[in-house]
C-alpha cells in the first residue's frame, strides 16, 4: 500500500455515486482513506427507474443506499462545487484534501437526497399513470419507448402516445431495430408520432383532460405526460475549475486509455460524463469504474503506470426491454425482438446482478 509522507494512507476521493462511482467506490474502499461524495444518499440503478414507475415496489431493490455497500469509507451527501489541485471544496463549505481524484458525475438530474423520498416519487408516477386514461410521453430514445412498453404492458387498456423529434424511434441504433419497435408498438395500439416535438407550454385544459399540440399544430388529449428526453453532462460545475480546460465542446471531460483526464496524472473520470467515443450506456460505465479501479489500486500500491490497464471502446450492443417478458436486442451481426431478448434483460433489469457486484444480497 503506498503511504502519504507522514506514512498515512493516500487518500482517494470520488465525486459523483452513480452506476460508476458506486461500483468503484464498492472496488476502492479497502484500499485506501476513501470519500464518496454525492448529493443523493443512495445509489439508483437507472435502468431499473422505468420499471419502478409502473410497479413502485420493485424500487425497493434498485434504490440501495450508499452505506449499504459502502461500509468503510466516508459519505458526504453533499455537491461538489470547486477543484484545486489537492482538493475539492462541497456545496456545505468543506475541503476534501486528495492525492487521487475521480470524476463521476454522469448526467445531471434533479431527484430527492433520500431514498424515501425518491420511493414516494415512484409511487407518485404510478399514481399518475394508473389514474389516467391517455398518456402522453415526449421522446423516443431508451427511455421513453421504456417507458411505452412498460405502460402497455401493465396496463393496455390506457391510450399512449409517444412523440419524437427524429425520423425513427432509437436512433442511436439501427434502423432495423427502430422498425421492429415501431411495429411491436403499432400491434399494442401505441400512437407514435415522429419528426415532431410537443410545446409543452401551451397545455390547455379541457373537461377530464389536457389537450397538446405538436410543433406542427396537431392537437390530441391527454391526462398526463412524461418527459423522456436526453439530460444534460453533469459538467457545468467544472467550468469555474483547474479542469476547466480538459472539457471538449460538449461538456465531456477528456481522458486517456488509462481513463486519467489528459495531462493529469492523479485525476481520472469514468462513466457518462468522458469523451470515449462509445454509446454511453450503464454497463460500459461500470466496465471503466473497473478498469479504472484496477489502475488506482496499482497506483496505491505503488506499481509502475508502464503496468496500467487500458480502456478501448466498444461497439454498439443494444438492449431494450419492452415491458416485463418481451424486447429487441440489437448485436453486431443480427436484431431480434420478443421473448428471446426478453429472458435476457426484461424480468429482472439486471438488478440481481448489479447488486451482487456490489456485494449485496437480493432483496
């Protein structure tokens, strides 16, 4: 174990406890003086969020608390608002002193600090869901066809309309693959509308419902809707930083093989907010919490960074899970839909397995 100076043990610091940051923090807390900062107690598996809304129980499994995984390093619940060189200043006001440091800030989201309050969220959606008639959900990527296929699933009875911006629905994929959702939606009688956008600030009421109109002045009703749109790199916070400069123009920090950020030897980034030239998706961000955790504990243990691990892109490998028993997986060589993808991914969401990687029991 590489010491400090004084013969302390060096000290790691991690911002950001999402599918990354959990899953390095679970890997590097033995190893080291350890903090994980985040601004939410818990970590979420954001897969799994889709799944809650229409069944909110099914949260009490992909909403696990920090300290339930994180059993010997500190937590502070708290943002972090500023970088030095050798340390990081919180939204409360403390310098977190580090020798290495990791950036894991994803995608910024505005959810609740508690895991409480984060089920009562849940079970509010589910409300809202299972007391309407018609839904309406704004985006076609992962998540809002999700969302539609969760929804018809649990309950066909209720009208959905989804409504995009672009040509086809996943576009990240191939069009193969947004054909075939496109017709396993027109068999459930979801209404998809494509290479429009909602004005969602012009919702006029009408008597049980609210009525809609598309950029191109289409109006239809409905009780509800979800926004299912792109979120933003949680990044912003970096500008006023000493990584000011290592952010390319849209907002990712940039790193190297190793996943330390270009020109710094101490401070590595891993998950959704780097520049690698991949789908940014959850399993490949806990690919690069390993590798980059293989690296840190070599660097703590004082090996030669000749011997550090490198990180390579990987291609597109897509799974949609639409509702609980079916969905389309999109390989390098072929695309299917239904039950056979459904096994794969659909019943459980991979949230036994993710927590067993965090070394937990399922619940």
């Amino acid at each position: 174990m590489e010491l400090g100076g004084g013969g302390e043990r060096k000290r790691v610091v991690v911002i950001g406890g999402g599918v990354a940051g959990s899953l390095l923090a679970k890997s590097l807390q033995f190893h080291c003086d350890f903090t994980l900062i985040d601004q939410k107690e818990y970590f979420e598996i954001p897969w799994a969020s889709l799944r809650a809304m229409v069944e909110p129980s099914f949260a009490e499994r992909s909403v696990i608390n920090h300290r339930d995984y994180l059993t010997n390093g500190q937590i502070l619940t708290s943002g972090a608002v500023n970088i030095t060189d050798t340390e990081v200043l919180t939204g409360e006001g403390r310098l977190i002193p580090y020798d290495y440091l990791v950036i894991a800030t994803g995608h910024a989201d505005s959810v609740p600090i508690s895991k409480t309050g984060r089920l009562k969220e849940f079970q509010q959606d589910n409300l809202k869901i299972r007391s309407a008639h018609s839904v309406l959900i704004v985006g076609g990527g992962p998540t809002g066809v999700e969302l539609a296929g969760e929804i018809a699933t649990d309950f066909p009875e209720k009208k959905i309309t989804l409504v995009h911006t672009g040509s086809r629905l996943l576009e990240f994929i191939g069009e193969k693959a947004a054909n075939k959702t496109l017709n396993w939606f027109k068999s459930r009688n979801v209404e998809v509308i494509l290479e429009q956008s909602v004005r969602l600030d012009t919702i006029s009421d009408s008597p049980g419902s609210k009525i809609y109109q598309t950029s191109e002045g289409e109006r239809f009703e409905a009780d509800c809707h979800f926004l299912c749109i792109g979120k933003g790199v949680g990044s912003a916070w970096l500008r006023e930083t000493v990584l000011k400069n290592s952010l390319d123009i849209n907002g990712r920090l940039m790193v190297d093989e190793n996943l330390r950020i270009i020109g710094r030897k101490n401070v590595f980034a891993v998950g959704d907010i780097t520049n690698i030239r991949e789908i940014k998706q959850g399993y490949l961000a806990q690919k690069q919490a390993l590798v980059a955790a293989k690296n840190l504990k070599l660097l703590l243990a004082g090996g030669r960074e000749s011997k550090m691990a490198t990180y390579q892109a990987h291609s597109v490998l897509a799974l949609v899970s639409l509702g609980r028993k079916q969905g389309l997986a999109q390989f390098p060589y072929t695309t299917c839909i239904g039950r056979l993808p459904g096994l794969i991914k659909s019943k459980d969401l991979f949230v036994g397995k993710t927590r067993k990687t965090l070394g937990l029991e399922d619940a």
